[in-house]
C-alpha cells in the first residue's frame, strides 16, 4: 500500500464510483486505483464502519477473472476471492458531492436522492391525486390502476425526453386513505419536470396499515420477481358486457363497453368518488342499454307483445331501465342488476347537480368504488347465468 495515499483520498474514490453506479466499491477494486491489497483494503473498510462512514457486506465471494494475452488457453483462467463490498455513509456521499461539480448540474430530485445514498429499490409514497395529471390526459397516457396497483406510460412509438413508463403500488395508509408508492430508480428515470411533480405529492407523515393485503401483491412483483396479476376492473367489465351481449344477437344490448375518462377516485373525497360514479354510468346506465334488443329478448323468450311495453299508466313507452327490470322479475333470479345501476345513478346525479366540498373522510372512497364495480359485474354475472337457465 502506498502510504502518501490518505484516507480521505480513498473515501472520495469510493463516492465517486457510487455517483457512477449508485452502487458498492469491492475491496479489490482498490487495487486498480491505489495498489491496495484485497487484505489490506478489507481491513480499511471495516476500519470506515467503526468509524461510521459506511456499511460492508462482509466476506462476500467474487470471481476473479484474467485472460493472458498471447496465451493458447480457449477459456479464461478465474479464481475465487473472498472480500467485502463497502457502501459509503449517507454523510460521506453528501460530503463528497456538495464540493464537487455534481452540485452545479442541477441534478434533479430523485436522481438526487440515489447521489446522496438513497437504495434503488427504496420506496416512496405519494399522495392519490399524484394520478390525475395521468388521468386528466388519456390523449397522452395510458393508466393500468388497480388496488394493488398499475402503470403509467406514455401514448406514442417515439422515446422522447417526454416519454414516461412507471409501475406503481397502492398502500393503505391512516384515516383510510391510500398512498401511491414507487421505487427510487422508476422515479430517477423521469424527466426532470416529472420529477419534480411526482416531488410535490409526496408523503412524509403517515401510518403503514399491516394488513394491506392488496400490497402484498405490489411487493412480491416488485421484489420477489414473481408474475403476479393485478386485476383491472374495468376490463373485466368490458368483457362481462361483451359476454352478455352474445346472448342478444339481432342487436347488442350494451351498445360500447369503454370510456376513456372512467377512473376511480384519484383522491379520497366524496365529489372524486362521485365523478366516478358519473363516469361509470354512462357504460352500465340506460344510455348505453338498446331497448329495442330488450324488447326484441322479451318478445322471443317470453312472448310479450309491443303494447305490453307502454306503461300503464303515463302511457308511455317503457324505458331501458324499466325493461331491464322486467326482464329480471321475469327470471326470477336475485340479480339486482337495475338496483346497482339506480345506487350509481344516484351518485352521478350528486356528482352533476349538486356542489360537494372536496373534504377527506373516513370512509375509503377508493374501495367504495371499486366495491361497486364489482357488485355490477356480479349483477351481469347472474344476469347471463339466468339466460342459460332458460
């Protein structure tokens, strides 16, 4: 070891190769830079964690692999090695970075972060509404969400500095609120501007609900590499209607089965759960239900004549809605299809008429929503298992 070479010296190597990888220095990589023996370099890094500029993970095994040039040998010759991996202190990297050019460049905010010893895969947690730029535009994005989560990218073949693609997860957090939670390396790849927006949501005070099992699922995608399915909602509904629909053949039932602003609530507020609600009803309300189809069903399967379908007494023909409820008393199932549909209207028209305070509650408006999607897709379930009962 060259003793002119100082201490500090070998820490601000050991910085700077962090500022270039965000990762680990071994022991034998000193010896590329100060002629510093595997032995000599491991005794050095244990020496920086008793004085707390560091972390090791302590005897770990490399391969060592050398190709002599000029030599008749096919395959490279390697030996193992047993040696530590060091980690500068958060302090050490702060310390190095704030004197050297790094600080200039104006380094965005969780590029930032990973200079200054943040873990890649560490989580950060934001507040619901952080979506609703992504929502507000689907022109531009495309947002897979669900309770366990999704992702966000951006609309478009060409990569630009405007291009976005980010998983996220959902975390329930106190007071029934969820957060949005996502790596440091996802949000590092962001363009500044992003950055810097994803930066003004974030979630310093709050409680972890432990029981999160929808979390669960987030984390064993993200850490555990395993193929875990997050369930779309709203592409399940998409299928159940075009399901139902093969069912009413002359004419299809539900007339489309898509809506580019339907979302769940982005925020934990009535008035957001209510736009939602409004956003449902225009794919399973009476606008989007063809009573010619009904009329043309109940007339096949139950021999019902055209004067059957005005009412009797305003005189009027029957609308959607009161067709479909006489379809469901004629099949004699629980399928309370029509009393979901009129529970949502009931929103929608809070939603469109009436002005709600955006306050937080208790109640978790999110699992509300999603809560009700499921009982119309439930609804549309029995709806078709009753038509094959005929």
């Amino acid at each position: 070891m060259d003793y002119n070479i100082t201490e500090d010296e070998i820490l601000k190597k050991c910085a700077e190769i962090w500022f270039n990888r965000f990762g680990g220095i071994s022991a034998i990589e000193l010896d590329k830079y100060f002629k510093i023996s595997n032995n000599e370099a491991m005794k050095l890094f244990e020496k920086f964690v008793s004085e707390g500029k560091g972390k090791i993970n302590s005897n770990v095994t490399l391969y060592s692999v050398s190709i002599k040039v000029g030599s008749k040998r096919k395959s490279p010759q390697g030996k193992k090695i047993k040696t530590h991996i060091f980690f500068p202190s958060k302090s050490v990297l702060e310390q190095f970075f704030y004197s050297s050019d790094l600080v200039k460049q104006n380094i965005p905010e969780y590029a930032k972060r990973l200079y200054l010893g943040a873990n890649q895969i560490e989580l950060i947690f934001f507040k619901e509404e952080v979506l609703r730029r992504y929502y507000n535009h689907p022109e531009k994005y495309e947002v897979n969400d669900s309770l366990a989560g999704g992702s966000i990218a951006s609309i478009g073949d060409s990569i630009d500095t405007n291009y976005l693609y980010i998983r996220f997860g959902k975390k329930l957090i106190n007071n029934g609120n969820t957060a949005i939670s996502v790596i440091v390396k996802d949000l590092e790849s962001m363009s500044h501007d992003e950055q810097k927006y994803w930066s003004s949501f974030e979630l310093n005070d709050f409680i972890l609900d432990p029981n999160d099992t929808n979390f669960k699922l987030f984390l064993s995608r993200t850490y555990d590499g395993e193929y875990v399915d997050f369930p779309d909602i709203f592409e399940i509904l998409k299928e159940k209607l075009k399901n139902l629909n093969i069912y009413f053949s002359i004419k299809p039932l539900f007339k489309i089965f898509e809506n580019i602003y339907l979302r769940p609530p982005v925020e934990n507020t009535k008035k957001a759960f209510c736009d939602s609600c409004s956003e449902l009803y225009k794919i399973i309300g009476p606008d989007n239900i063809d009573s010619e189809s009904l009329k043309i069903f109940l007339k096949e399967k139950f021999n019902y004549s055209e004067y059957e379908f005005i009412h009797s007494k305003t005189k009027r023909p029957l609308s959607s809605i009161q067709l479909l409820q006489l379809l469901e008393n004629k099949l004699e199932f629980n399928i309370n299809l029509v009393e979901n549909i009129n529970t949502i209207k009931t929103y929608r028209t809070e939603a469109d008429h009436k002005i709600s305070k955006e306050t937080i509650t208790n109640t978790n408006h999110v699992k509300q929503f999603y809560d009700m999607c499921n009982k119309i897709i439930n609804s549309i379930e029995l709806l078709e298992k009753a038509i094959l009962s005929l």
